[in-house]
C-alpha cells in the first residue's frame, strides 16, 4: 500500500464550528469592542476590500485619508461601487495633518464615511487617530480604521475611540497567521451597509457574514481553511498569555531603542518620535548608496532590512514588529544598518549605538 510518510500537515481535522464565536469574542477583547466581530477567511486585504464593496453606494460620499497604497485602494474600490470619493492624499511617505482634515471637513458639503490607517508598516508613520475621530464623531461621520498594523503594536480602544469598523490582521504585531482577518462593526456601520443595494452572496459581502452573527455564530459559510483558525487560536493563546498591554509595550520600547540606537549610530530618522510608529522605522540613505546595495550589505550579515513602499520607497525600514520586537533583532536591524553605511565610507558609530540599545532595554 502507498505510504505517503508521516507529516504533520496531512490530514488537518476541520476547525470546530462551535468555535468561532469564542474566537470572534477573543478578537474583541484585543479591540476591546462590544460591536460584532465578523471573520473573513482570508487576508487582511480582502477583509478591507470587503468593508469598501459593502459601504459604496452611488450618493455616499466619503473623505479617504491616503498615506500608503493601502489608502489609494480603499477609495478605488469605493469608487467602483459609485460613491462620491474626497481623497485626502498626505505628503509623500508622512503622515495626515490634522488642520488639513479639519479644513476638509468643515468644506465638504455632507459627509457619511472618513476612512483612515492607524500606523503605516510602508514608510513607519502614525497618523493622529484620536484627534481625527474626534472631529468626525462631532459630525456624524461613521469612521473606518485600517488597523492591520497598528493592532498589538499600538494602543486601540474601538469603542472608547468611537471607530464605527476596524479592520485587523494577526499577522503584523499580533505575530499570528495571514490567512485570515477579521473586522468590528457598530450599529451605525450596519444602517449603512444593510441599505438596499449592497453586495450579497459574494466574498466581498459584509450582510452575508451579519446572517453568521444572527444566527448563532456556528460554522462560517463554504469550507474555512482549518490550519488558519487553528493558528489564529494559538496567536490569541499567546497574545493573552504575554498579556495585550505587554506586547504594546514591547512594540514601544523596540520603536523607543531602535530611534536611540539610530540616533547613537549619527543617522536622522524619516519622521520624529511623535509621528512614529512602534512597528518599522523608516531611515534615509545615502543617495549614492541606494536602498537596494544598503538591503544587500545587510543581508550578507544575515539581517533583513527592506525599502520602504509607495511614496516611501526611497526610505530603508528597519521592521521590529511582533516576534520581531525584541533586544536581539532591534541590535541586529541597527548594527546592520551601521555597517552597511561603514562599508560604503559613511561615518557610523557601532559602538554607541549598541550601547544605546543595550541602555534602553536595560531600563
Ligand atoms: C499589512 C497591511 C495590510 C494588509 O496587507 P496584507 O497584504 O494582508 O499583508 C493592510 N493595511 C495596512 C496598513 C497594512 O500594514
């Protein structure tokens, strides 16, 4: 008889339906939401895609803030579906303003919908999330957050903020799989997704996951993707072990010593402290030297360091998000990036910023 050999991977039982609702009520504990928490089953992407085919209608008019391709995405495909788009496209690789927001707002005729991300993994911004829902919430606008990177990286209060839909990811800070997403919605999202005219029997449809909410939340529609749910288990497992409020902190202290090991090293950071995320930090590089031959030298070391995205691509990021936000792999992304400069006759101090790293940690 054949014998395929014993592996791991054969043979995966299927996720147990009954399930999904503890998983969904987990999720909503790192939200820290009341609102119902909807599983897509697949990445974080298509889960964003979704919120937009549901949302877009002819005569919804939306301000989409752009501070990545992400962004850009997000109002394309809310145009697709008819609404009216007020795209609010930042500096290139920097995050919004809030004037710039607020003087929007107060032009624009009548808003239904501002869509926004939280912290950029592109280019390491964070964009001022509190004081913008606050001028949305003052105006009945329902909010979108895009929080795929930010979740477990920064602090993100769903309902204490008033953020009608976030869409999250476990596979940035949370350190879980990138198979599946998953998505917050308020009573006010619902009355604008429910409206007559939205997508249904489809992947894209946010009313058809509402019918899994109503319906006691058992097995999820099609045949889901067993390992991803067992895996998004294990990522929750571990994330209320550390406990939510340690692993934002360690994403701090990695942006924190990252920030002072670059600063030791002699090298100016893309953005300052307060516009950083705590998941990659964006540094320039030489001109002559290039993100690609800086990426080599780095590699050659064993270290990953990658260009920045979009606007940011002539930027080098120096990543420190989930298992990645610890002492060994902030020294490494620094060292790296010193030698590198080293190598290419760029003065750099090593030795200060290891010193640097090692005092921050030491704290
Ligand atoms: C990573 C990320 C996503 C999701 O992208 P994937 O292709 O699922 O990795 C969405 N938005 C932001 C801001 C992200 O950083």
């Amino acid at each position: 008889m054949f014998d395929p050999g014993w592996n791991p991977l054969h043979g995966a039982p299927s996720y147990p339906a009954e399930r999904y609702a503890a998983l969904a009520d987990r999720i909503g504990g790192v939200l820290q939401s009341r609102n119902d928490i909807l599983l897509v089953q697949a990445e974080a992407v298509v889960a964003l895609e979704a919120v937009a085919a549901s949302l877009a209608r002819p005569g919804l008019s939306v301000v989409n803030i752009v501070t990545s391709p992400y962004g850009g995405w997000f109002g394309q495909w809310l145009r697709r579906g008819g609404a009216t788009l007020h795209d609010i496209i930042a500096e290139p690789g920097l995050p919004i303003d809030i004037e710039v927001i607020a003087k929007a707002l107060d032009l624009a005729p009548h808003i239904d919908v501002l869509a926004m991300v939280h912290a950029e993994s592109a280019s390491g911004i964070l964009n001022p999330l509190p004081e913008i829902l606050a001028l949305a919430r003052g105006r009945g606008i329902v909010t979108i957050v895009d929080a795929v990177a930010s979740i477990g990286g920064h602090r993100l209060e769903i309902d204490s903020l008033g953020i009608d839909v976030a869409v999250i990811g476990p596979q940035k800070a949370l350190g879980g799989p990138a198979g599946v997403s998953a998505l917050s919605v308020s009573r006010r999202a619902w009355d604008l997704i429910l409206r007559k005219g939205g997508p249904r029997d489809s992947i894209l449809s946010l009313a058809d996951l509402k019918s899994w909410v109503d319906d006691r939340r058992q097995g999820l529609p099609g045949t889901p993707a067993p390992l991803e749910f067992f895996a998004l288990e294990a990522a929750l497992d571990r994330i209320e072990a550390e406990r939510l409020e340690n692993v934002i902190a360690r994403h701090v202290l990695a942006g924190s010593a990252t920030r002072a090991g670059l600063a030791a090293l002699g090298v100016a950071t893309w953005v300052p402290a307060a516009k950083a995320s705590n998941l990659v930090t964006a540094v320039r590089v030489p001109e002559e030297l290039g993100p690609a031959a800086l990426i080599a030298t780095a590699r050659r070391l064993g270290v990953e360091l990658a260009a920045g995205v979009g606007a940011a691509a002539h930027l080098v990021r120096l990543n420190h998000t989930g298992p990645r936000a610890s002492f060994q792999t902030v020294l490494s992304n620094v060292v790296a990036y010193g030698a590198a400069l080293r190598q290419a006759g760029h003065a750099a101090d090593i030795a200060a910023a290891s010193e640097a790293i090692a005092v921050a940690y030491g704290r």
